[in-house]
C-alpha cells in the first residue's frame, strides 16, 4: 500500500480499513489468525507501531483479539452494534410504563449496570449552570457503567436537584421501574422534552481505563437534558460511549 499523501487519513488508519475490509469479505474468515506484525509490515511498508496502531482499532471494533504468544485472531463472533433510537427509547410510553429506556437498545442481550454510586453535594458551577441552579445548589448525582454481554459500553452520570430526588427511590440504588423519570413524574415533574447534545472526541485516560478502549479509539460524549412541563431541567445525563459499539438513530416526523 503506497504511503497517503499529504491530507489523507493517517497510515494506521487506512491499514486499519484494509484489514477491515478483507476481514468482511472473508479474505480472513472468523476465526483465522491474520499475518504477524512483521509480515503486516512488509505488505504495507510500514513500521511496527503503525501496524499496532492499524490492529488496535480492530480490536476495539470488535474484529479481532491477540491471544498471548500465538498472534492476532478474528473473532468468531463479530460485535453487533447497540442501536440506540433516542426518540424510541426516551418516549413516555417506555418509561411511564414502568419499562427500562435499555429494553428498546439490547433487545435480549444481557444488560448489567455496575459501579453505581450516588451523591449529594453542592454543584460546581457547570452542574448549576446545566441545571439553571444557584452556584452550590445541593444535587444528587448518581453514576454507573453499563456492560452489555459483559463488554463496557458506558458510563452514565445523572445530575438532579435535590429537592426533586429528596425522599425519593432516585437516592437508592434501585429506582424502581420506569427509572429516575418514572420518580419525577410521581413528584409533578415528569419529562415534558428532551434535548440532546452529541459530541465526537479522542477519550481521557480515565475513560480509557472505564470503557477498556486504547488512546486511538473514539468516544461519543452525549449530554441529555430532560425539561418538565414548566420547562424546568430535571436532570442532566452525561454520557461517555464507546463510538465503536453503538449505532446511533434518530428519527424525525415529516
């Protein structure tokens, strides 16, 4: 493979979608065991850290797996995206039925939240200024990382005012069913409109480690606002995904 010229995507990249696409027309079928970095390095005339840079993005795809002191395999069976329809999943029909927003997403795949911590603490000046608080307003915050089959796909962090969460099942571990929005809506502040924003970026190191996902892999940062029927936020969601699990739907009435 010639080396890019200049303002084409980096090397690794275009070796990464080689690779790939020999892996989808089975010129390396599931389970085949792919060239050696030395070998890769001939082919395309390129250096190790290239090629390792090229089978990292194939790993954190989904296509393959290094299996210590016996090289690099496709996998058997490839990752199947998880579709997330935000229009579907965050309709009251889904939750104000007591039905998890996840349950449109996985269908019957294994679903499994971990780590979920909750908080009360004054808001930084980000959380008041998303929540239309005061500055040190008190909130709950409530974290968790979703595995779906046991594979890291997010952390999620949602932010309320305290006066919305206080005596509720939102400061528990389990809200019940239907979720935090199912607990609002019996205070008189169910959501009313949503507001997404969805942002592409390179991830921290922190979200590295979370999601199991290497410096070279996107992540999808989507921040939720949910509005009541005065308009009020009721919750702000920050997310972090990993952008190679997820296919992302969105649609619109004519």
């Amino acid at each position: 493979m010639p080396r890019a010229p200049k303002g084409q995507p980096p090397r690794y990249k275009q070796i990464a979608d080689d690779l790939r696409d020999k892996i989808e027309r089975k010129v390396y079928a599931p389970g085949a065991k792919l060239p050696s970095e030395s070998e890769l390095m001939e082919e395309y005339d390129a250096a190790r850290l290239t090629i390792r840079h090229a089978i990292s993005i194939l790993a954190t795809e989904g296509l393959t797996e290094a299996r210590h002191g016996k090289g690099v395999y496709v996998l058997a069976g490839q990752w199947q995206p998880i579709v997330r329809n935000a229009l579907k999943r965050l309709s009251a029909d889904q939750w104000g039925q007591g039905r998890s927003m996840w349950d449109v997403d996985i269908d019957d795949r294994k679903l499994e939240p971990t780590d979920v911590r909750m908080e009360q603490l004054p808001a930084d000046a980000d959380a008041a200024r998303a929540l239309g608080l005061e500055p040190d307003a008190l909130i709950v915050t409530r974290t968790r990382r979703y595995l779906v089959d046991r594979v890291p796909v997010m952390r999620a962090t949602s932010l309320i005012p305290e006066d919305l969460a206080r005596g509720t099942a939102i400061t528990r571990t389990d809200t019940g069913p239907g979720g935090i929005y199912a607990r609002l809506a019996e205070g008189g502040h169910g959501p009313a409109r949503f507001r997404e924003e969805v942002r592409c970026r390179m991830p921290r190191a922190d979200e590295m480690a979370d999601l199991s996902i290497t410096a070279t892999a996107p992540v999808v940062e989507l921040t939720r606002y949910a509005y009541d029927t005065r308009d009020r936020v009721v919750e702000v969601n920050r997310m972090i995904l990993d952008a190679s699990r997820y296919l992302l739907v969105y649609d619109f009435p004519a």
